[in-house]
C-alpha cells in the first residue's frame, strides 16, 4: 500500500479483493502436483493410504457447521468484488449512498474506513467505482461534519 499516493483532500482509492480461500485452493493444487512430480508412480502407489488420509475436501467453519469449500460455494466465482479505503469516516449515509447506487450488488462495510462491494456482471467495474466515489467525496465535501484523522493534525 505504500505505492499509493496522499491524497490532498478527500477520496476512495480501490483495490481488487483477494479471496484468501480462493489462493489457498491454489496453493493446495500446486502441491498435490509437485508432489506426483516428483514420486514415481511405483512410490505413489507404496504411499497411496497416506495420500488417502489427507482430506482434499478444503472446508470451512460457519454458523451453520462446517461445509465443504467447493467452486460453487466460494463468493469471489461469482462476485466481481473490490474494496474501497476512504480517507473518511464511513457513517449509516454511505452505507445508503453506496448501497443504492447503481450497479452495486452487495455492499459491506469492513472498518469505519474500509468497504468492500460487488459489481453486477453487466457492469463496468471502473465507470461504477468512479461514480461511487465521486457521489462520496460530493457528499463529504457538501456535509462537513464529519471529522478524518487528517482533519483533527490540522486544527492542533
């Protein structure tokens, strides 16, 4: 995050949301396939009840109990999700500015600064981010009571 210039006054600067299920899945596939690499299949087949005994069903504990992490459960198959820093507080009005707007399928707010939403497929990504964040910094700038941490260094 450091390659990402200060800002000189409000904004939302985007990022592409990484699914750390998603990378570990990867990483999972990589291994199995270095590992068949690298034993024959004579030594393969000598190891084949421990390979066996390690679980390839990738799971996940939820309020509902534990559910396998398959492709058809997994968001990030089926959401274009990004995730927008602020340079300001994110009060209950973003949460209807941003949530209302068009092209927004999901929206959740992660921290007071931090948000992340889902584009509709039949959306640009960048024209809905840019009006999202235009309709944030014309909202902030219009109603100045709120107060960034930048804000608050000015006024000591």
């Amino acid at each position: 995050m450091n390659d990402i210039p200060k800002p000189s006054g409000y904004d939302v600067y985007w990022e592409k949301w990484i699914d750390a299920f998603e990378a570990e899945e990867e990483q999972f596939t990589e291994d199995l396939a270095e590992i068949e690499q690298v034993f024959t299949n004579e030594e393969i087949a000598e190891h084949e009840q421990i390979m066996q005994s390690v679980s390839h069903i990738r799971s996940i504990m939820t309020p509902f109990g534990v559910l396998p992490l398959t492709e058809q459960n997994m968001a990030s198959k089926y959401f274009k999700f990004w995730v927008g820093h602020s340079n300001f507080k994110l009060t209950k009005e973003f949460y209807d500015i941003i949530g209302k707007h068009p092209g927004i399928e999901t929206l959740d707010i992660l921290t007071p600064y931090r948000f992340r939403i889902a584009v509709g497929k039949l959306f640009v990504d960048r024209d809905v981010m840019t009006s999202v964040r235009d309709t944030m910094v014309r909202y902030i700038t219009t109603n100045k009571r709120h107060v960034t941490f930048n804000d608050n260094k000015k006024n000591q």
